[in-house]
C-alpha cells in the first residue's frame, strides 16, 4: 500500500492507519471515467479505493484504460456550419473525421 513498507504484515498496517486517523475503504466501481480536453480515459472494472487522510479524500485507480474521442463542442459544429453553408450533421461529421480540427474540416467542406 505505501512504498517503502515492504513486507509489512497488513493488519498491523491496518492498526497504524487506524491510530494516524486514516482510513482506507475499497469502492465497488464498475468504470472511472477521465474526461480529459480532447478525449476521455475509460477505465473498466477498475480496483478503487478511498483514503480519508484528516477529513481530506484521496482516490487511487488501478486498471488498464482505453481512449476515447471527445465530444464536439457544438459551438464548433455551428461555427463550421456557418463558414460552410452546410448542416450542422454534415459539419459534426467532417470535424469528427478530422479529429475536431475546425480549420481542416472548413478546407474540406469548402473543396
């Protein structure tokens, strides 16, 4: 659990935490979700837990994560529709190509 604690039998580690007023609880989660500015990280079945240090929570995640494009922001679908005279569902669709590149998406609408 610390680094440095090797070998450390845990209900003894268990009582030290406890006379420190730390507490540790495992959290039954299903998926952490990280939305990050240009895509979000999934984590499915992940291992939490919650460490309560002096009133102050602290969450640890283990787990493989897999990525995930984010959302358009839609003022950038209107923004693109307009600049193109096409459908905000056309614009969305050349941005999501594009990766959300707004200046590629209007060259390629406009070709």
């Amino acid at each position: 659990m610390f680094p440095g604690m090797g070998g450390m039998d845990p209900r003894k580690m268990k009582m030290m935490m406890k006379q420190l007023g730390i507490k540790n609880e495992e959290l039954n989660v299903k998926k952490v979700i990280f939305e990050l500015e240009d895509k979000k990280l999934i984590i499915d079945d992940p291992q939490v837990s919650a460490i309560d240090m002096q009133g102050q929570k602290t969450y640890t995640v283990i787990g493989n994560a897999r990525e995930e494009a984010g959302e358009i922001p839609k003022e950038d679908i209107k923004m693109v529709a307009e600049q193109t005279s096409v459908s905000e569902e056309e614009a969305k669709k050349t941005l999501e190509e594009n990766d959300g590149d707004i200046a590629e998406a209007i060259s390629k609408l406009k070709k």
